[in-house]
C-alpha cells in the first residue's frame, strides 16, 4: 500500500509532541462525544485549541519559513492595490479600517503605508486577533516596516458590539471550520471524526468505514467515518445542494462536500453589528453552482504542510493548516440577509487591475535594479495568472449603502454568478 505520507517532512519531536496533545484533546472530544465528532468540531480544535491548535499556537506558519505564502507575503503591491479601493470609500464612512485574520501583519503594514501616501494618513487600524502570538508576529511587522503607524493600530481580541468602517479580511473565511458530508448514490451521510480500528479506546458506536482513503486510519490512529445524518445537518445540506441547482434526484456514484455555516455565521455577525460601512472579503472560492458542481466530487477541503499540500486532514493534528475553499454565494446570502448591498464581486486578476496594478508596478519598479525587476515581475504573474491566484481567489464587497462606490473590477463584476 503507498503511504500518502510519503512525501511530508518529518515534523521534528517538538512538533511531534504539540500534535500528540492536540491528538489526545481529540480522542477527549470523540469519548465524551460516545464514539464521533463532527469534523467541524475536529477542524476547531485542531486549528484553535487555545495554545495548542495550529492558529493558536507558536509555529511559523507565513512566507517561506511556514506553510503557506499568501499575497501580501508575495508582493506589497497587493496591499497597496486593496489600499486604492479602500481609499475611495473611506471618505464615506468613519476613517477607520478592522481587519480580521491579519495573519503576518504584512497586509496592514502595506495598506497603511498605501494610504498614507494616498494622503489618508489619519485612518484609524484595528486588527481583531484571538492568538496572542500572531498579536506579537503582526506587531513586529509593523514596528519593522511601518513603524510611524503603530501609534495608530489598536488589536483587539472580540467583535465590538459595532463597527463602523471598513471591515477587511483576506484568507479568513477558508480556514473557518466546516462540516462533511457524502452522497453514496443518493444516500446522504455526515462525514465524522472517529478512532481507527485497534487505536486505544476505540468506539465506533453510531458510524461506519469510508471506504478508501477515507477509512483508512491516519497516523495519528483517527480516521474518518460516516454516520447518518440528523434532521438539522440534512436540512443545511440540501438547501446548499438546492441553491446550486441541484436535480431533485441527486446523480448515482459517490459525492463529497463541505458545508460552510461558521463561515456564513461569521458573515452574519459581522454585517449585523456593521452600522455604516463596507465589507471587502478576499478568498479563494467560487458561487454555489461551481462550488456544488456533481463534477466537483471529491469537495475542497485540502491542508498544507511546509509549502506541501495534502489530503489528510488527519494527519499530525495541530501541525497542518486545513482549509476549504469558500462558498460566495452563502456569504452573498448572509450578508444580504443582513441587510447589506453586493457592490462588486469578481476574480483576484480583475481586482488588482481595477485598482491600477499595472500602473504601480511600473512606477515602483523603475526605480528598481533588474533582478529585483524580475522577481517583482514573477510574483505579480502569479497573483493574477488564471492558473495561479488569479481566477480561483475571488473578491467580494458588501456595503451598508447601496449608493456606495462599487469595487474596482476592470469592467469584470460577475456578481450574477451569486444569484444564479
């Protein structure tokens, strides 16, 4: 059998044993549980469990020494660009930006700098950051690069009763936990986290083996299950499935997806506490039709490891960051819901041209020597090419007024897309 290990570095024995903790606050969750958790369930503690979970604790997990690399790390013209569209709102609403998820604080540090240039020099930065680690990481960005703006950033470690600005957050929503499911030739299951057969304490009362991958045990000695679903989970499945156009009979053969309710949850908090304001959500997803397509049938949920991906959402809880891709058209609903307006929504390419990214690499790289030149030149391929970040990360805004400035979307809005 080929192990789909294979290729991971070995975590080294101090990250060996943040995982065997966050392993053990699991099998915790599974026995008090009588046997299977929800995988959102599994997803929150191994991602949040306060001072173990993989957000919540001290590993790097940004730029070239984490995990992952996201766009503020690969160039600062990404904020600038975001900078562009926040300046033509901000003189309508309270001169002061909330980012959520601010990561490795790359992005404030460049929408700050942007701004100030822009002559928006007096614009308030609240981060809201539950991980007092990332607090430390994006305060040292900030002193490092732009320290004349620190005075002006305030973090804060809960939603405010109201929020009025602009609320921002890039790479947020996918890393918010979500719920399995699986269609076995029409036949609805909820995807569960339980403990493979043999594992210490194994009980299993209330599931069956996935076949596959899927039934296989991880490392860790958990696997995933399936179990049938309650009235509740079933309702939100196919009013997802529905929403997507789905056939009334769903199609023969095996079908796996994610159901994003944190996500939208979220969306709902934030627009209702949002007195006047705008949104501007960047994220890699599609709307419900694409996100749900019968062709999409093995889901989105993936995981990442030092720069390397994986399907086994399993393997050394704690360590790996687990994502789904975010369905637009949910958050669309919730927002609107909410009482908010759609003011744009289209691909990551279609943004950053909208807001001149052409224009400010030519300026900032004439000044620039030709290595540099090349190298900016590399990164800004890979934020809009449509086989890298351009297509598959789209950008969403959602305001309080419907006469508000739409985004900056180089006369590509495919908003349409959220209500087909």
């Amino acid at each position: 059998m080929v192990n789909p290990h294979a290729a991971l570095p070995d975590p080294d024995p101090a990250e060996r044993e943040i995982s065997a903790r966050v392993e053990a606050r699991v099998r915790e969750a599974i026995a008090s549980a009588g046997g299977a958790i929800s995988f959102d369930h599994y997803m929150a503690i191994a991602l949040y469990e306060p001072g173990l979970g993989y957000y919540a604790g001290g590993r790097r997990k940004f730029g070239a020494a984490g995990d992952f690399v996201t766009a503020p790390e690969l160039s600062s013209l990404f904020g600038a660009c975001v900078a562009v569209q926040l300046a033509r709102w901000l003189p309508a609403f309270s001169p002061c930006i909330w980012e959520f998820g601010a990561g490795s604080g790359a992005l404030a540090a460049q929408v700050l700098s942007e701004l100030d240039a822009l002559g928006h020099d007096t614009v308030e930065y609240r981060i809201i950051e539950l991980s007092a680690e990332l607090r430390a990481r994006q305060q040292a960005t900030l002193a490092a690069s732009h320290p004349r703006a620190l005075e002006r950033v305030q973090w804060l470690a809960a939603l405010p009763d109201r929020i009025d600005g602009i609320v921002l957050a890039n790479e947020l929503l996918d890393a918010l936990p979500v719920e399995l499911f699986s269609m076995e030739n029409g036949e609805l299951c909820e995807r569960v986290v339980e403990l493979a057969p043999g594992s210490a304490h194994e009980s299993l009362r209330g599931s069956r083996q996935l076949a596959g991958m899927d039934g296989a045990p991880s490392a860790s000695g958990l696997r995933l299950g399936t179990r049938a679903p309650d009235a509740a989970f079933a309702r939100r499945v196919r009013a997802r499935l529905a929403r997507a156009g789905w056939p009334d009979a769903p199609p023969l053969g095996s079908y796996h997806g994610e159901i994003g309710e944190q996500a939208s949850a979220w969306v709902a908090s934030v627009a209702e506490r949002l007195g006047a304001g705008v949104m501007l959500l960047i994220d890699y997803g599609f709307p419900a039709a694409e996100f749900y397509h019968p062709a999409r049938a093995s889901g989105t949920l993936n995981c990442h490891y030092r720069h390397r991906s994986h399907a086994d959402p399993l393997w050394r809880p704690g360590l790996c960051d687990i994502t789904a891709h975010v369905d637009f058209s949910a958050v669309h609903d919730a927002a609107t819901a909410a009482g908010l307006t759609c003011l744009g929504y289209g691909a990551q390419s279609a943004f950053l041209l909208g807001c001149g990214l052409a224009e400010l690499f030519s300026k900032r790289a004439s000044a620039a020597d030709p290595a540099a030149r090349i190298r900016a030149a590399h990164a800004l391929q890979l934020l809009v090419s449509e086989a890298e970040m351009g297509e598959l990360f789209k950008v969403i805004a959602l305001g309080s007024d419907p006469a508000c400035e739409p985004l900056l979307l180089d006369g590509r809005d495919r908003r349409a897309a959220l209500l087909a």
